[in-house]
C-alpha cells in the first residue's frame, strides 16, 4: 500500500499559523525588555558569515543590542549610502526561513540570501556568483509553505527588475537554477548527475525554502549562489578569493538593490 511521506500529509497552506514570528519576537522583547525596533529596510543572509567577520573586522560593526531573536545576531552597517541589517551563520533551509519570518516581522522589505554553493554545471573556475531564478525542493521547508512542485521561483517581478542589472558587474554573476539540499555529505553521484541533466548550475542549502517563503507570504526575497567549490573533489577547494569573497559579494547585493529601489521609488 503506497503511504504519502508525514512531511506532505496533513498540509493545510490556506490556514493561518498559530505560532508567529510577531508572537516570539514580542515574548523576546518581554523577557529581555528590549523596546520594539524595526530592522533596515534591506537585509542580508550570509549563512557563511564571512561577510558579517568582514565588516566587524574592517568596519568595525558592532551587534545590534535590540535585536531580540533568540537564536542569531545581527549587525547593521552602511554600503554605498544604503543603511542594511545582516546576520552570519544562518545555515540551511529552515533556519533560514525562521530569520525571515523574524525580519519581515521586523520592518525588512527586501531580503538577499548570499550563500556558497558547490559546483553542478561548470560555469568557468570558481568563485563566481549565481542569481538564483529557481531552486529543486530536495529539502523539508518549503513543503510546509507551498504544495509539492520540483521547484521554487524566485517572484517574476522580481527576476524581471534583475534583467540585465549584472551585465556591468565588476566579477561573474550568471542567472539559473540551483538545487537546494538538507543533506550536504548525501550529495551522491547519481543526485548529482540527475542534477546535471536538468542544467541546475550550482548545489546550496536554503534557497527552495526562501522562495516558497517569499511566494507564500508574498515577501522580497532574492538568493544569490556564491560558487566557490566542486564539493572537494580536488585539492585548493573553497577558495572565495580575497577578503573571503565578502567585498565581491556586497557589491552584487548593492546592484540588486539599487534596482528595486528604482523599481520601487514612490
């Protein structure tokens, strides 16, 4: 007798959830009595957090003390006159996702995932970077936010205000599909063939979950595949380049959102 697996049974997409980000933050808040703040308009994910060590150690940021997420800190810090809330180390896909939740409740309006991803389909030498357009659902998250489909697409409004904003970028930015894994040390060579054969560039661990986020609750999210690696397959792997790659990576955050500020503009 065929069973369907527990994490696609019993799914009920239009209800309301009962446990809200809003509802944690306030009982943070309570217990820590920290006064409501909002976050900056713009915020970055840099599960790595190279990024984040950067900009402590270049810039000097320092934690934001109201910030009153049980599990993560964030920094806030000003790139090209552009004020942006980040947090380091935010791991895979359902992490990811309980940080979003956090930071739209919060006062975010455009959220961008910087993630290192492995190599699928060559692309040139590492590092370079993706846009991520679609990502295969090889992880739990977004199960509990969309009905099954192979993928997750970032908003096509949003891919449409990216059209063509990386043909001038100082370092490669490609465009294409990534598959999203809960299961970095299961990525068999059969997985990875499979994942070849539907021209998916590049393997990383959040962004499937992020986009059915985004589509659920209708929220700004773009996710960007920093490629730094062939899974260590070969020896003087996981080289970012300079700086751990943070300064490249910021300026393709900067080119995202100044166009969807234009796009934006009132």
């Amino acid at each position: 007798m065929k069973r369907t697996a527990p994490i696609l049974a019993n799914k009920q997409y239009e209800e309301p959830t009962v446990f809200t980000a809003e509802n944690l933050l306030r009982e943070a808040r309570r217990q820590k009595s920290l006064s409501r703040m909002n976050v900056p308009r713009f915020c970055i994910l840099d599960p790595d957090g190279d990024i984040v060590r950067w900009l402590v150690r270049n810039q000097g940021i320092e934690r934001d003390t109201g910030w009153a997420c049980y599990h993560t800190d964030l920094y806030i810090f000003t790139h090209q006159d552009t004020r942006f809330g980040i947090i380091g180390c935010a791991v895979g896909a359902s992490f990811a996702v309980l940080i979003a939740e956090e930071l739209f409740a919060s006062g975010c309006e455009l959220l961008i995932s910087m993630t290192s991803a492995g190599q699928i389909v060559r692309s040139g030498d590492p590092p370079y970077f993706v846009l991520i357009e679609k990502a295969l659902r090889d992880e739990g998250t977004s199960y509990h936010y969309l009905p099954p489909t192979d993928f997750s697409h970032i908003s096509p409004e949003l891919l449409t205000i990216m059209k063509d904003v990386f043909l001038q970028a100082p370092v490669a930015v490609h465009q294409g599909a990534t598959w999203t894994t809960d299961a970095p040390f299961r990525e068999t060579g059969t997985a990875i063939a499979h994942c070849r054969d539907l021209d998916i560039m590049a393997v990383e661990m959040e962004a499937a979950a992020l986009y059915a986020f985004a589509e659920a609750r209708q929220k700004a999210v773009v996710c960007f595949a920093h490629v730094t690696n062939q899974m260590a397959r070969a020896e003087d792997d996981f080289e970012k380049g300079a700086d751990g790659g943070s300064q490249n990576a910021l300026q393709v955050v900067a080119l995202a959102v100044h166009a969807w500020r234009i796009n934006h503009t009132a």
